[in-house]
C-alpha cells in the first residue's frame, strides 16, 4: 500500500494548487483524477476553452465589424470555420493540462488515475479504468472534487440540442437560434460567442437582472451593451418546460405577470449554476458531514468533521471560482506545515469575461446600503479615455465605493475594455487598506484603460475628476 503525507482527491486549480504547495513544503504528496487529464472543469471544460472561443470570436466580430472602419480592407467574404475553431480551443486545453502534468512531475507529485473514495478517515481507493482498485494510505487527505453544471428538475439534458456549458464547448455547427436559460456568468459568457459567429440568442433569467450577484450598475450596464449586440432579454421570466422535438426546442415560461410564454430554438443552453461534486466519494464512511445543499462541511480553516480531512473549492461554501479555490488550497497545505495563513474573501475578485469585460471586488452598493455603512460614490466613464477612444472600446466605467468618513476603499466596480486584468489593481488598493485618495494620487500610465480607476478614485474623494 503506498503511504502519504497527503493524498488530494481532484487535478482542478484546486487540487492540483494544493498538491504543487505540499510538495514544496516537503510533504510526500499525491492526487487522484478520475479523467484521463488533468486540470479539472476550470482547464478541460471551463474557464480555460471558454475564453479560447471568446477569444476567437471576438476576433471574428472585430474582422467582420471594425476593421473596416481601422482601415484594414479583406477581399471576399469572411467566413467561420467552426470545426477549425474548436480545434484551436482543444490545443489550447491540450497544452494548459499537458502543463499541469508537467508540474506534477517537477514537484514529485505521484498521479493516480481513477475514482477516489473514502475507504475510511486515512485510506482513499482508487478504481482504475480496467476496474482493479488500488488503496493509498494518507496522514491528511484534501478533498478538491469541485463542481457540475446543475440543472432544473424537469429538464433532460439529452447533450444534443438541451445542452450545459460542456456541450457548447464542443458544438460542430453554429446554431441559428440559442435559448440560454439563466443570466449568470456562464450563460452570457458562451451566449455571446454564438452571438458573435452568428446565432440569434435570448435568455431567459428568472431574477429581474442579469449577473444578479454583482453590482446593479454593473448588471444595468451590461444588459444596454449586450442589448446593443442584438442579445434578446427576457428577465423575470420562471421556466416551467423544456422539451424537445426533433431539432427544435421549445421552451415555456410564465413571465413576471405569469402569462405563459414561448421560445423555440434549435439549441437550449441550460445555465442555471453549478453544483457541488461528491458523487461516489463515500464521504460517511470518513466521517465527513454534507449539508443540505451538497457542499462539504468545513471550519474556518477549510477542516472537515473529520480533523485530517479538509476541502476545498467548489465543494465547499463560497464562490465557485478557480481562483478561490487555488487560495484555499494553498492555504490548507500551508496549515498542514504548521503555517498561520488566512485568505480575506471579501477580496476575491469576480469577473464576466464577456465583451466588455465585468469585473468587481468587495462590497456592492445594495449591500452596502443593507448593512447601513455610510459610503460615497465615485464613477467614470470608459468613453472619457484617449486610449478607449483610440481603441474603439468606449463602453463601459469604473465606480469605487468610499467609506464617508475613513475614504477606505469598500467596493470597486468596472465594465469595459482589460477589466479583468484592472481589477487586480483594485485588490491589491484594498488589501493594503488603500483609501480612495491614495488610488487617485497614484501615478496612472498615460493613454491606458487603468487612468479611468485614477479618476473614478478622484471622483470618490472630493468629486473632482479631471477629464470629465
């Protein structure tokens, strides 16, 4: 039987992040990957080909739409080469996981392919493809088992038409008409790359704003861009029926008045959130707790009922974010070395990623005035730029909520151009207890997308931007 240190069950940001960090702090470390890569969702079916399309598409709108207008002129009709498309996504995929694999080979991480399990509180099996089970012995085992699209109870994903995120990864035509059944991240995320090669898209979202999580403004601003881009919104909308027939989907909704309604497409994507994973892991028989909604139990210090046990990622309570997860697996692997680490999740940034890129980190407007904190309001707007202007990317601001009487930094929000790559900036303000006024007295690089934080920041502390 081979002996660890600690035994990770799942390759995701998670998993493979935690496994990386206890090899580097001297423990013998191993992980075990039911599939044949490694990565998890996030790299194989989630953020990492997501952005490869929208990447791709983007560059196919840009060609179709603006070149022209930047003086590029292309002979003949531009066309999308879907299959060629996919493609480049799944090298993309191919070389992040081939990476991972890498890591675990420069890190001494044994990698143990098949199902883990708990056999007890200290043994993890593992059934392999050719069904023979292997058992590993482990000090502490971390469970990073992540997460699957979650559906509704009376849909049937058939994986053709009625489709999750995984499927529309992988499609081998263009729809002419995508229904998207939740305005979430995801959603919006894989609506809009159809969107761009040509599909018509609606979605259909029971809240009354997409993006419902963030910031309202944020939510505003990018249902008017997405509405501008000919996406079709359909909020407060309560889905009561998917069903397919032949190569149609229909789906019925009541709206907020509950009259029912109809859509009919060719494909229905089913984006409704994901689900914790702990399927087959036989958590009772280690003594672990799962509550109601799935999710494994944990301390604050990410410690399952059973005290060798810990969890991480979207298994647990929190976010379902890659970048979370990463934290918290470094930090369990840095407390199992003895280490006093903390990870402060109000300063795990979200972001869209979308055209134009939604971004935010901290507290939101609603919350703020639902806890009663007394705050102020700086925002400016992308299209006051020269570089959002030279770039032709005018969409968008950035708006930071100020403490009244400290200046402290609470809230910051953007849409436009490189958010996802602003926001960090945001974050790093924050963690240093920045103030509004230290923001906007920080020299911003001159013509850049970032000087509309410096002037939201101006904003926030005596109202005074300068290029508005």
């Amino acid at each position: 039987m081979s002996q660890y240190d600690v035994v990770v069950i799942g390759s995701g940001p998670g998993g493979y992040v935690a496994a990386i960090r206890c090899a580097q702090l001297g423990m013998k470390t191993a992980i075990v990957e039911k599939y044949a890569t490694l990565g998890g969702t996030c790299l194989n079916v989630g953020c990492i080909p997501s952005k490869a399309l929208l990447d791709s598409s983007h560059h196919y709108e840009d060609a179709v739409k603006h070149f022209e207008e930047h003086g590029i002129e292309i002979p003949g009709d531009i066309k999308v080469n879907l299959e060629k498309m996919i493609g480049r996504k799944q090298a993309v995929v191919d070389q992040t996981t081939k990476g991972i694999e890498f890591l675990m080979n420069k890190n001494k991480i044994d990698v143990h392919q098949g199902i883990g399990s708990f056999k007890d509180a200290t043994h993890v099996n593992v059934l392999k493809t050719d069904g023979t089970t292997e058992t590993l012995e482990a000090k502490n085992i971390i469970i990073a088992t992540g997460s699957k699209p979650a559906s509704l109870p009376f849909i049937k994903v058939d994986k053709e038409r009625i489709i999750t995120s995984t499927e529309a990864l992988k499609l081998m035509e263009i729809p002419k008409h995508m229904i998207v059944i939740g305005g979430g991240v995801i959603g919006l995320e894989l609506g809009q790359v159809y969107k761009r090669l040509g599909a018509d898209v609606t979605v259909v979202e029971y809240m009354d704003r997409i993006v419902p999580g963030m910031d309202g403004a944020l939510s505003k601003e990018l249902m008017k861009v997405l509405k501008k881009q000919k996406v079709k919104f359909n909020l407060s909308h309560k889905v009561k029926s998917v069903e397919r027939k032949g190569d149609q989907v229909i789906v019925k909704a009541d709206d907020k008045k509950g009259q029912e309604v109809e859509f009919v497409g060719d494909y229905c994507l089913v984006s409704v959130g994901r689900r914790p994973y702990t399927d087959g892991l036989n958590a009772v028989a280690a003594g672990v707790n799962i509550d109601e909604r799935g999710r494994v139990e944990v301390n604050s210090h990410l410690q399952t009922s059973a005290s060798n046990i810990y969890a991480i990622g979207d298994v647990v309570k929190g976010a379902m974010l890659a970048h979370k997860a990463e934290e918290e697996g470094t930090m369990v692997a840095e407390i199992l070395a003895g280490q006093k680490p903390h990870i402060d999740y109000n300063l795990i940034p979200g972001v869209v990623y979308t055209w134009p890129e939604v971004a935010a980190v901290g507290k939101t407007e609603e919350e703020l005035k639902e806890s009663g904190v007394a705050y102020k309001v700086g925002q400016f707007p992308m299209r006051a730029l020269g570089r959002a202007r030279a770039s032709m990317d005018i969409d968008g601001f950035v708006k930071i909520l100020a403490d009244a009487s400290t200046d402290e930094i609470l809230g910051v929000h953007m849409i436009g151009a490189r958010c996802a790559d602003l926001i960090t900036e945001a974050v790093t303000a924050m963690e240093f207890r920045a103030s509004a006024e230290d923001l906007s007295r920080m020299s911003h690089a001159h013509p850049t997308y970032a000087e509309a934080v410096k002037e939201a920041a101006l904003a926030a502390t005596d109202n005074r931007p300068l290029h508005i």
